[in-house]
C-alpha cells in the first residue's frame, strides 16, 4: 500500500510539473507566434532604413547605417576603435556598386566592387515551422519589460533558425511590431532602429571620386 501510495504521489507530481510546463510552452508560443506575424508586414518593404550599434567589451563601437529605396541601397560602416576611426560606404545604383574607404592617413575608392551587403529586416524568431517554433518555446524565458521608451519582450533561450542564441543571450523585441531592438550575449551590446517609406533619393549620392584615389 505504502508503494501504491508514493507511485500515487509521484505521478501526481510529474502530472503537474507537465500542466507546468505546457501552461509555459503554449504562453510563449502564442506571444511567439504573435510578434512572427507582426514583422511580416515589413519583411517585404522596399524603403527602409536600419541603424545598427553593437559595442563590444574591448571598447570597439561598429556602427551601420543602411538605406534601400526600391532597387537602390547604401550602406555605410564606421568602426571605432579607441577613437581611431574608419569608415566604409557602399552605393549600388541598381546597376553597380562603388565602395568609398575614409581612414585616418588615406582615402580610397573601387568602382563597380562587386555585391552590396544587402541588409534584410529579419525575423529573429523565425523557425522553419510551427513544431520547430513550440519546441523553442519549451526552453524558451519571455518578460514583458519597457526598454528607450518602447513596450518589449525580453527573450531568453529561444532558439530560431536566423539566430543561433546561447543561454545568456538576450534578446528584446518590440511587442507592436515584431522587430529587434536589442541584444545582449557574447560580450557585445547590439541595438537597431527602423524608420520605413521616408528614405529619399539624395542618400544615394556620391562623394566626389576626385578626393579619393583609384583603386586598379
């Protein structure tokens, strides 16, 4: 009887760490599901720009700014390194891409270089289906906090097919439009901001080639 009786017990035990459990899967799959569906309004937007700044834990600040207008976008890269600063930008035309370097003792510039770093506003919880999405959603830590202003989830442990996170890793979306704001892991601070449908043509404008050498 005494066996019958801890068997008994125990099973009630594990019949509600799985209530638990499922209680936890099924909230974070539905708020999951929720900003995946959010960011898909502006995954296939055409005029949009994105600032990103990830600050390591040596100091270094890597900032870039990118511009797309129908088939035109410009990039450009500064990178900080104990206040030495240099600087990348790349313009595609739709029909070339001319990249600039600005460093400290010199300025260069190569002619159609080649493919632009496209930059595409991804889903950073995108999975590969819906089972793959409710399995992350099992290990997954997910707690409403206010970050610059905006309304966030911070994501912990989730696991997608566009992000390879460790557990440490953090990971902030905004809860209004499904798009990332913020991570923290590795030893480096990344933020973005978005602004859609006002980038205008001047951007994509040139420096003067004359102020820059050739490169053959």
């Amino acid at each position: 009887m005494k066996i019958k009786k801890v068997l008994k017990i125990i099973g009630i035990i594990i019949a509600i760490l799985i209530i638990i459990v499922l209680i936890h899967t099924i909230k974070n799959y539905i708020i999951i599901t929720d900003l995946q569906d959010k960011i898909s309004q502006y995954s296939n937007s055409s005029n949009y720009y994105i600032k990103s700044v990830a600050t390591e834990g040596n100091g270094t600040i890597v900032t870039m700014e990118y511009y797309k207008k129908d088939n035109k976008q410009v990039v450009f890269l500064e990178r900080n390194i104990n206040g030495e600063i240099s600087k990348i930008s790349m313009y595609d035309n739709g029909e070339r891409t001319d990249t600039f370097w600005d460093n400290t003792d010199n300025k260069t510039a190569e002619l159609d270089s080649g493919t632009i770093m496209s930059v595409n506003i991804y889903n950073g919880l995108e999975t590969d289906n819906k089972w793959q999405t409710f399995l992350g959603c099992i290990t997954s830590s997910i707690k409403s906090v206010n970050y610059d202003g905006k309304e966030c989830y911070n994501i912990k442990g989730f696991m997608s097919s566009t992000s390879l996170t460790s557990e440490a890793t953090e990971t902030y979306i905004e809860k209004d439009t499904g798009l990332f704001v913020k991570s923290t892991g590795g030893n480096t601070l990344t933020e973005k901001e978005y602004k859609f449908d006002n980038v205008e043509d001047t951007i994509f404008i040139e420096p003067d080639i004359s102020e820059y050498t050739l490169k053959e």
